[in-house]
C-alpha cells in the first residue's frame, strides 16, 4: 500500500472500470481538469474470489459512482501528466459517511473533515460478502456501523 503523502489532488469519478481502477477528472488547480485512470493502491479484482466480484463490482460502482474524490499519488510517482495513461494513487471518499466505518480517517487535506480510505473499507466488505446493502447504510444513515 502506498504511504501517506502531502500531495492530494480534488476528483470526481467519471466511470469504474474494474475493481480497482477508477476513472476520474483531477482538478489540477487554475481551471484544469485532467481525466484519468486511477489504479487504486491496495485494490484487485485478484483478491476477490471469482463469485464474489460482480457484488463487489456493484458495492464499488455505488459508493464511488459520481463522488467527490481526494486522490493521493504514490509519492515515488513522477507526474508527467502528457504520458502518464494510469496513476497509481491512494483513493479517498471525500463524501459524508455515516458511522465509524473502516477506513474513516481525518485531516487528510487539513480541514478538519473526514474522508474513507477506499481500499480498506471494501476491504471490509469482504466481511459482508460485498453486501450494497452495507455501503448504502454507510452513506445513508440507514444502519449500524461496518
């Protein structure tokens, strides 16, 4: 897993691809909006067993579906935006949730607000068999805590 960096970067998600890649308009600052494929660290469709992944496909697609993002690069990482087609990041729900889910964690961009650590909230899921019905109650206020 990549470790904590100070670089962060605002985003949006376009579309999931797979389990563990993610496509997103980075706000770059100034008015630029860049569009690409996040490989999110810590995350594969490898990990999850083959009858698992279409629910966990679904859990993927509907807590990241249209959400705002921090998106945290490997640091090792060299950003050369014209030729990078995949980033290798750390991904962050940067949306209300509800509970004490795994993964919450605070002052990622010194705000004092609170952002899920993607990769190991749906490592969670796998507790729940990659139940929707657990990422609906962690975004909507419907249930107990994961």
């Amino acid at each position: 897993m990549i470790p904590f960096s100070a670089r962060t970067f605002v985003a949006k998600t376009i579309r999931v691809h797979s389990i563990g890649l993610v496509e997103v308009s980075l706000d770059l600052d100034f008015g630029v909006r860049l569009n690409k494929l996040i490989s999110v660290s810590g995350m594969s469709a490898a990990s999850v067993p083959e009858r698992l992944r279409s629910s966990a496909m679904h859990c993927l697609v509907v807590l990241l579906g249209g959400k705002r993002l921090i998106v945290q690069p490997d640091p090792e990482c060299r950003l050369d935006w014209g030729r990078l087609r995949e980033l290798e990041a750390r991904l962050f729900l940067d949306e209300r949730v509800f509970g004490s889910p795994v993964g919450l964690t605070t002052n990622l961009v010194g705000d004092g607000s609170e952002n899920l650590d993607v990769s190991m909230y749906f490592e969670s899921l796998r507790d729940t068999n990659f139940s929707v019905d657990a990422v609906k109650n962690t975004l909507n206020r419907k249930g107990g805590d994961l």
